[in-house]
C-alpha cells in the first residue's frame, strides 16, 4: 500500500465543466486550477492536491476567505457529501479566467 506524504503534489491543470454552475471553466496559467472561477464551486476528488484519490466526489461549497501570509486569498470550502473542510488559493490575477472577485466577497455577507 502506497503512503502519502504532504509533499506528494501532481499537476493537472487542465479544463473542466463544473457541475454547479455547469460553466466550461479554462485551465489556469500559472498553477493547478481547482475551483470554477464564476461560481467558486469544486469536486471533491482529491486527498493531495491532483492524485485524484478521493472517493468521495461531493461538491465543494465555498464557504468563506482568509488572507494568509504565504498564499494571498485563500478560499474555504466543505463538501456537501463528507463535511470535509478543504482551502484552494484564488485566483484573482489569472490572465485566461480570474476568479469573480465579487462572488469572493459575497461569500462575507450573511445568507439571505
């Protein structure tokens, strides 16, 4: 059996259709895109960033944002199938697709 390591990272940066908002969302250009940049929403396929080991395939629902030292704006999300807590850096200077910076903010209000 083949044990992870925090280290373990594989690149995949690659378009997909997201099954939110059913946007076709366009790879990044500087690193692994995981999240539609119109919705904010993802899949919950992996246990280390691209292995695509999770059999958990729930949707990643954006819950909220911080500002960390190393990374910027950091989005939260937890999975609507597992409860998992999972965090994705934003992408909010991406030439192909940024992400709604406005939908970012939102995610500060309270709910309707």
């Amino acid at each position: 059996m083949e044990s992870h390591s925090k280290s373990r990272f594989l690149k995949i940066n690659e378009s997909f259709v997201c099954e939110h908002c059913t946007a076709t969302v366009p790879p990044s250009k500087r690193t692994c895109r995981n999240h539609c940049p119109y919705c904010l929403h993802s899949k919950h396929v992996d246990i280390f960033p691209g292995d695509r080991d999770n059999s958990c395939h729930g949707l990643l629902v954006p819950t909220g944002y911080e500002l960390s030292g190393k990374k910027g704006l950091v989005l939260l999300f937890r999975c609507d199938r597992c409860g998992e807590k999972t965090r994705n850096v934003a992408l909010l200077d991406d030439p192909y697709q940024a992400d709604d910076y406005q939908a970012i903010l939102a995610l500060s209000l309270p709910p309707p």
